[in-house]
C-alpha cells in the first residue's frame, strides 16, 4: 500500500470516530475520565518518545528546528481564546454555536489529516503511532462535541451526520499534505516539531488540567491509563522500523 493510500486510509479511520457519540448513551462518566487519562499519555508519549526523536534525526545539526513546537503552542493557544470569545454566548444562542463547534472541529480534523500525512510521509511506523495519538484525544473529544450539538437543539441523527463530515475535513487535509509535499518534505523535521508542540498543548492545556478536576473529587483510576498510554507508545516506538 502507497504511503498516500495508508494516510487515506488512516484519516478516515479517524473520521469514523466522530461517530462515537451514538454510543454515548452507555458510556458512564468514569469511562471517559479514564480514556481522558489515556489520551493524554498517548499524546506525551508520542511528543517525547516518537516526534522529536524523529525530527532530531530528520534535521541535523539544525539547533532551531524545536522553535516550531513552540510555534505550534502559540498558535494553538491563541486560537483556543478565540473559540472561548465565540462561546461567550452559548447559553443564550445554543443552536448558532453549535455550528461553530463544527466549524472548530473541521479545521481542528484538518490540521490532524495533515499531521497524520506528514508523519506518513516519513515512515509508516512514525504514521501509525500518530494516528494512533491522533484517535487518542479525538474520541473523548467527539463525545463532548455531540453533546453540545444534541444539547444545541439538533437532532441526533443530524449532530452524527454534520459530526462525521467535519470528521471528513481529516482527509482533506492528507490530500493537501500531499499535494504540497514537495514543499513540506525538505522541511520534514519543522513539522515533526510542531505536530509534537500541538500534542503538548492538547495534553497540557486541556486534557491534564481536567484529570486533577477528577483527583480534587477523590478519583486516582485516571493514573494507570495515563502512565498505559505512555507505555503503549514506548513499546511501539521500539519495535524496530
């Protein structure tokens, strides 16, 4: 299989999982604490033991090549205020800001079909360990989004199905990865930095933050699958390519 085909197929495996919220009805609030958990593992793990192991070997001798993780942070950051800055009226206009939700996960999902792509670009290995961080923090994250769509007065036959085509955003932007991979291939290492700079924000700023919000109720059952997540990845990381 073509590395192209493999970050076709890999996007919309991700792209499926918008359709999780079908199932939310049985899923119980510690069920998703623990897979919090998980994700947030998943993402360090694949920053620290994977992504920047891989753009240090992809860019040598080029000591600026971490500045676009830290690049990749800010743009993250200023992004998410802006999306706080659009929900400030939620409440009041709960159908309107369920389209913004939509509109912020499609571009999220776009970003993540690039990333996935990139790191095909480099090996298929790289690829899956990063589809895999990918679904991670997708799966809860697609949980709360149908939630707030279904709580914003859309049916759930039609919070699935908008759910799922911003979902689709994910292979857009693997067909775009490609078509300007000419461009993005000399500069390989830059993006395995800043798709781990956006890992680390994602588990920083949003997913470790809610996980001590779980310890101040008196629940530690998060604590194993966050240190299973990173060990997941180390293992992965070192089968041999």
């Amino acid at each position: 299989m073509s590395p192209l085909a493999q970050s076709l197929l890999a996007t919309l495996l991700v792209s499926l999982i918008s359709l999780v919220g079908v199932f939310v009805v049985r899923w119980s609030e510690r069920v998703e604490e623990r897979l919090l958990g998980f994700a947030a593992g998943v993402l360090l793990g694949t920053a620290f033991l994977d992504l920047f192991p891989e753009a240090v070997e992809r860019s040598p001798g080029d000591t600026h090549v971490f500045a676009a993780a830290l690049g990749a942070m800010i743009l993250f950051f200023v992004i998410e205020r802006l999306l706080h800055a659009f929900h400030l009226h939620e409440e009041s206009h709960a159908h309107a800001s369920g389209y913004l939700i939509l509109i912020g996960d499609g571009l999220h999902n776009l970003i993540d079909g690039v990333v996935i792509a990139a790191s095909f670009l480099v090996s298929p290995e790289l690829g899956v360990t990063t589809t895999l961080a990918v679904a991670a923090h997708e799966i809860p994250q697609e949980i709360a989004d149908y939630g707030l769509l279904v709580s914003g007065r859309f049916t759930r036959q039609r919070a699935l199905t908008l759910n799922f085509a911003s979902g689709l955003t994910a292979m857009i932007g693997a067909v775009l990865c490609w078509a300007f991979r000419g461009v993005i291939e000399p500069h390989i290492g830059w993006a395995l930095t800043a798709t781990a700079g956006m890992f680390i924000y994602i588990a920083a700023s949003d997913l470790i933050p809610e996980l001590h919000h779980v310890r101040r109720r008196g629940s530690w059952a998060h604590t194993m699958p966050f240190f299973a997540g990173i060990v997941l990845i180390a293992l992965l990381t070192a089968v041999p390519g």
